[in-house]
C-alpha cells in the first residue's frame, strides 16, 4: 500500500472537510499573492516613478499632491506657477535640463498633458523610438501612451476634442456635468512606446495648449502647472530646492522624499490588510486542525491495522502529518493560482485608477516564504491529532 493511495482515500472519504480546508488555504494564499503584486507593483511604481528628475516645483501646497500630479498624472495640481518660474530654473547653474508641464484637461478620462519633447529624450533615452507617428511640434498635436491607444483604439491621424477637468463625468451638486467639451480639436500624430509608467495612460502635447483652449492672458501672464528638473548632482539638487523654495507662492521638493512619503502611507493602509490576512493564516491552520482532529477515531484504527501489519513508524507517521501536508499543497497551489489570476484580471483596473503596474506573471519573492511557513503551520496543526492516534494500543482497540 501506498502512502498516497492511502491519504487520497483518506481525504476523499471526508469530502467535505477537506473541501472547507483547501478552500481556506487557497484564500488565504490567493490574498497574501495579490497583497505582495500590489505591493511590489507600489515598489517597482515609486523606483522608475520620476526618472532622473530630482526636483520637482510647482505651487504651494501638498508635496506628495504635486508629486502624484505630476508623475503619476493622478489628482489635482496644486496650483499653477508663472512661466517665468521655468526661465530662472533654467538659468540656473546647478540644472541640467528642465521641463515644464501644463494640465488640466482629458479625454475619456485619460488626463491631456502639455509637456515639452525634450522630456521624452532625457526620460527615457533616445533608444526608445516612437511605436507609430512622429512626436508632436504644433499646436493641436498630440502623441498617445500605449496604453491609451489601445483602450480607446486611436490610431494617427485620428481627431478628438478634450474635455475640461482631470476626470470624465465629475457632476456639480445640481447634477449636470462640471467638464465641457472643448471646441478645440486634436490630431493624433504619434503613439508611445510601452514605457510601463504613468505615462503610459496620458495624452500628451504642446505646451501652449492649455493657454490656447483656456484664451490664456499675454506671455508674461502665462502660468504651468509644474516643472521638473534633472540636477547635475545631488549637491546641485539641494542647492536648486533652496533658491526656489524662497520663491513666492512656489514649492521645490524632492521628488523622491515626497514618492517615499506617498508609499509610507500605501503601507500604513496595507497594515489593515495584512492583520485580516494573518486572521485569514490562523483560520486555514484552525482548519487543518478541526479536518484532522474530527476523523482521530477513525485515523486509530487505520494505525492500528498499519501497526499490525507491519508498517514501520516511519510510514505510519507520514500517513499521519501527510493528510494536512496534501491537503495544504492543493489549496496552496490553488491559492497562489487565483492570486496571479486576479492580479492579472485587475491589472488594467489598478492601472487605469493608479498608473501602477501589476506585473501578474511574475514570482514574487515573498511567494516561496509563504509556501515554507504555510506547510509549516500544517505540519505543526497536523502534529496534535498524529500524536492522539498514533498512543493507541492496537490490541486494546480490537478487542473493545
């Protein structure tokens, strides 16, 4: 007789224990999977969030609401600042390049963002070409990220006309429609590589745009909504942060202090979820537990034949803790399964809402500790009803 051959006979013969506890171990791994890809995309968001661009400035107001604005395309700007702002920070000796950027308009949710070409090239290098088109160079034109073209199905040459306001269908209190489609229209020129950032969800074109749909007052009137800098160095980077700062009505942060600041608040939230996770763990061994100690009876007196027909401790003792161990290994495979698959069903969800990447089809690290302590916990859940049944006097139990 074999091992296996006798704990699937053991697990099928208790259909309905073993269902509930494969179910709560599947859960549970298919929560802790979708936590750790929702974690790892946060990561991977924040790491290639900004590029090279050190320091951001834009108005006064929320450091993290700039940051998010800006590279993340989520939210509302803080405020505008004069161009004249983008005139001094190049001007000055510790920058390298920068960038100014204008929002506040979209188009079927997608956020419009007037942003200068050179931005692309310091990005993301010149190796990275355009999928389709040419980069815009007049007003009205624009380029697509990826993942715009292929959710509204645009392709070049194709016009539109954008809509007011950061997100479609936002309704004042009397419930009519806060946006307005605007008069103005815009030719598609180009389509962006995949990037696998925000930018992948934006629509972008000419500066100018925003003072052209909006009837902006004469050019030194002109505000942006932020400007982004690639320092020379990190020690330029603070030098740039200092002068600007002093500015009126105008912030200079650290990018990368204010995306940190933004990610300790996604862990902070998560905190809740991992405390119903570790409920969820407790659960599954809860089950495993109650699985095993119900069939104890039944388990004396498959020892007690294995004993009498010679088996060794060895295999009795595997036939014991093998039952949760199995029963364990199916809800695990299961559970990490559906957590790759619901990562990838909501993939396009988060990244829609967020800008931020689930990468579904990718090990997570953290994966193979939770497979290590969760067959841990079984083995330790499976010890207490092994111990009970294996103590029993196989002679005594024949006789009774």
């Amino acid at each position: 007789m074999k091992v296996i051959s006798l704990l699937w006979s053991h697990i099928w013969h208790r259909k309905t224990l073993s269902l509930l506890t494969i179910s709560s171990v599947a859960i549970t791994a298919a929560l802790v999977v979708f936590l750790l890809l929702c974690s790892q995309g946060v990561e991977q968001g924040a790491e290639k969030g900004y590029g090279p661009f050190e320091v951001t400035i834009g108005a006064k107001g929320s450091a993290s609401q700039l940051a998010l604005n800006t590279y993340y395309h989520i939210g509302a700007p803080t405020g505008n600042v004069p161009i004249t702002v983008l005139e001094d920070v190049r001007k000055n000796e510790f920058v390298e390049s920068a960038y100014a950027m204008t929002t506040g308009d979209n188009y079927n949710g997608f956020p419009i963002v007037g942003m200068e070409p050179g931005y692309f090239l310091t990005r993301y290098g010149a190796a990275k070409q355009m999928a389709q088109g040419k980069l815009y160079g007049a007003l009205g034109e624009t380029i697509v990220g990826s993942y715009v073209a292929s959710s509204l199905g645009l392709h070049v040459g194709d016009t539109f006309a954008g809509a007011h306001g950061l997100i479609q269908g936002l309704e004042e209190e009397d419930g009519e429609e806060e946006e307005h489609n605007h008069a103005f229209t815009y030719t598609v020129v180009g389509i962006l590589p995949p990037f696998h950032t925000s930018d992948d969800r934006a629509v972008f074109t000419t500066l100018d745009y925003a003072w052209a749909v909006h009837e902006s007052q004469p050019n030194s009137a002109k505000e942006i909504t932020a400007i982004v800098v690639k320092p020379k160095s990190l020690l330029g980077a603070q030098s740039i942060k200092t002068v600007f700062a002093q500015y009126n009505n105008v912030q200079a942060v650290y990018t990368s202090k204010a995306i940190a600041d933004v990610v300790n608040v996604v862990d902070q939230g998560t905190q809740a979820v991992k405390f119903v996770t570790m409920i969820c763990i407790l659960l599954a061994a809860g089950s495993i537990l109650l699985s095993l100690t119900a069939a104890v009876h039944e388990r004396k007196r498959d020892v007690a034949l294995l004993r009498l027909i010679g088996k060794s401790k060895y295999f009795i003792w595997l036939s014991l803790i093998g039952e949760g161990v199995v029963l364990t290994l199916i809800g695990l495979t299961l559970g990490l399964a559906a957590g790759h698959i619901g990562g990838y069903v909501s993939g396009d969800a988060v990244f829609a809402n967020t800008g931020l990447q689930i990468q579904a089809g990718a090990f997570v690290p953290g994966e193979s500790l939770l497979v290590v302590v969760t067959l841990l916990i079984a083995i330790v859940a499976s010890i207490g009803p092994a111990i009970q049944a294996y103590r029993v006097d196989p002679l005594q139990l024949f006789r009774s």
